[in-house]
C-alpha cells in the first residue's frame, strides 16, 4: 500500500484486530486458544494484515474473546499516539509497554468521540520552550513555568485538591490503569484532525501495595504533564530530563513561595510529624517534600543524604508504606458525565452509550434513572 491509498476495510478492521490483541496482551496463538481453535493463528494473521476480512460472525467471537465491544474494530484509525515516554521505561517490557499503551488509547478514542459528539471546544496545552536556556538558569526557569501554570489555569497559590480532575479539565486526557509491575505512568501526544491532544496514563496501585500513596499519583501525573508542556534544553541526558520534570511537579505542587514560608530557611532538624502535616495539607508525599526542601536549599544535601538512608532503614516503601495520607481520591467523572448527559439529551443512544462506558446494557439500565 502507498501512502496516497486508502486502506480497504480489511486492512482497517485488521489493525484493529490486531491492537485489540497487544491490549490483551495475547500472542496470535494465544487468540486462537481464547476462540477454542474456531480460527487458527493464520486465519487470525490474514484478518490482521488485512488480505481477509472477517464477517460479522467471526468479529463477534474475536470481541468476545478479547473482551471488547464488536464496533471497536468498525472504528476509523486516525488518532494517533506520538512519542510516548514511559516512565522507568527499562522496567516495563516491550510486550507489557504495548498492551498499556493500547488500554489507555482505546479509552482516548472513546473520551474524544464523546467530546466531538457534545462538540467540547479542544483547549490547546501551553508549550513552554526551555531549549536555550542555560544549566545554570533552568531549575530557575521550571520555578517560573511552574507559577506562570498556575496563573494561566487560576487555581491560585493553595493546595490542588484533585490533580486528576485540574488536567482534564484542561484537556489532558487521563487514564488510571490498574497496577501492573514496573509501571508507573506514561505521556504522549495523541494526533487527531490536525489537533494534538495531550494523553497521560498512569498505574494506580493496589490499596494494600506499600506504594500505593495517592500522593504519587498525583506527582507522577504532574511529572508527566512536564513531559508535555516543558520543551527541555537537547543536552540534558535522559536522567537529567527526569529531574527537571520531578522539579516542575514539586514546583507546581508546592510554589516555592509558599513552601519557603511554612517550612523555613537553614533547617537542621525536622520531625517526621511535620512532614505528614505538610502531606496532609499539599498532597505530597514526606519523600517528595524532603526532596523540595533540597532543591530549594532549604537543607543542605548532605541532610537530604542521610533522610534517604533513614527511609531506607525504616522500610518506606519497600516494607510498609510512608506514614500520612491524602484525603482527596483523584479520581475524575468528567467522561461519564458527558456520557450520561449526551444520553439524557438524547444526543446518542444506549447502545451508544454502553459502547462508550463500555458496559452493558443491564449494567446501565441499572444506573441511569431520570430525576427530572
Ligand atoms: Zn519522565
């Protein structure tokens, strides 16, 4: 095929087929076990590239066999995810990179066509270029970006009580996907009718994980947005990229005004009650304070040193989890709602609806009751 042609509808269903399997994270023999042999892997090889192209019949036992509604394989292919940085990328293996990848994208798909449905206005991310500025001014400059952020999205200077529902409201479509090992979130730019629409997925852990503090939710989705929204100077190395996007979370989280105004200047000793005092109010985890705290020279590294040793010692994270919590659940409703309020207004149909929540239709029948 060229790039001028179109792809016949095998060719499109076919792909479909195929990213629908890495979500699943199936082999092709591993689809033609899940359909009890009905189809061998070949068959299943020809429906994916596309030479041909499966009937009615056959798409209903592949959905059901990988667990997605029939018209997710009729779906056109144009939004597309470009540049996708994994955090802790070495840690995720290729297979289970592409099935996150795959989970989160089918959940955009959806999230997007609700929003063309109820025509939401698309809302451009700033982009804030850092590629000439020097070592020397950068952590600097992220300060800056970081406030300019906050003022350009009027949430003012006190603690963000949902990150989760703060980026969407912006037009960063979020994805919570379940624990999996080694995973802990990933951004990228999803490209569809000339628009760039910023993704984020990140790993919610399992409530009894010792890493399972909504706090690092919340940076990590910060974290990523930088990824997004910070165009970071060609000579830092990858390490260094990381930092400076860890830098903008703290900085966003926690201006540094404020932070410098509740923690003090030249501290020697600090108590393990006053950092989950400050969690409790900011929604950052003890580690990511001590770590502002260094960043801002508020203590000396050598303090922060022997923190990370104590926090060793006492098992944070690797035996138990990090005393404090977080009272807010960053959890965001803003795609069901526009779901439910497209079905009200009769702008879709339950089925429609179904496909969208991607539940069934006892499962909504149950849910959706009028009040007025
Ligand atoms: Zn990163």
């Amino acid at each position: 095929m060229t790039t001028t042609e179109q792809p016949t509808l095998a060719q499109r269903v076919g792909a479909r087929i195929e990213r629908a399997r890495l979500m699943r994270g199936l082999s092709l023999r591993g689809l033609a076990e899940a359909l009890d042999g009905k189809y061998s892997h070949t068959t299943l090889q020809k429906y994916e590239k596309g030479v041909i192209c499966p009937d009615t019949g056959a798409l209903g036992f592949i959905a059901r066999a990988l667990d997605v509604r029939p018209d997710y394989f009729l779906k056109s292919n144009q939004l597309k995810l470009e540049h996708v940085e994994y955090r802790k990328h070495s840690k995720l293996g290729k297979k289970a990179q592409k099935q996150v990848k795959e989970e989160a994208f089918e959940f955009f798909e959806r999230y997007l066509e609700i929003e063309s449905i109820l025509s939401v206005p698309y809302e451009a991310l700033p982009q804030y270029d850092l590629t000439n500025v020097s070592l020397e001014e950068l952590a600097a400059v992220i300060e800056e970006k970081a406030l300019k952020l906050r003022k350009l999205w009027k949430v003012g200077m006190n603690p963000i009580p949902n990150v989760h529902t703060m980026l969407e409201t912006h037009g960063v479509k979020v994805k919570i996907l379940a624990d999996r090992d080694g995973f802990d979130g990933f951004s990228a730019f999803a490209s569809t009718e000339g628009h760039r629409i910023p993704t984020v997925a990140l790993s919610r852990k399992n409530a009894d994980d010792v890493k399972s503090d909504v706090t690092r939710l919340r940076f990590t989705a910060m974290h990523e947005l930088a990824h997004l929204i910070l165009l970071l100077p060609d000579y830092l190395k990858p390490a260094e990229k990381e930092r400076a996007c860890h830098r903008f979370a703290g900085a966003f989280l926690i201006p540094k005004e404020v932070f410098v105004g509740i923690f003090g200047q030249n501290r020697i000793k600090i108590s393990i009650a006053e950092l989950v005092a400050i969690k409790e109010e900011w929604g950052l985890s003890c580690a990511a304070i001590m770590a502002r705290a260094r960043d801002l020279g508020l203590i000396t590294a050598g303090r922060y040193k022997t923190f990370c040793i104590l926090k060793n010692k006492w098992g944070w994270y690797k035996t138990k989890k990090e005393p404090g919590s977080w009272m807010g659940n960053e959890k965001s409703s803003r795609f069901k709602q526009m779901v439910y309020r497209a079905l009200s207004e009769e702008v879709i149909t339950a089925s429609k609806a179904c496909g969208l929540l991607s539940i069934s239709s006892a499962e909504l029948a149950e849910s959706f009751d009028f009040v007025g």
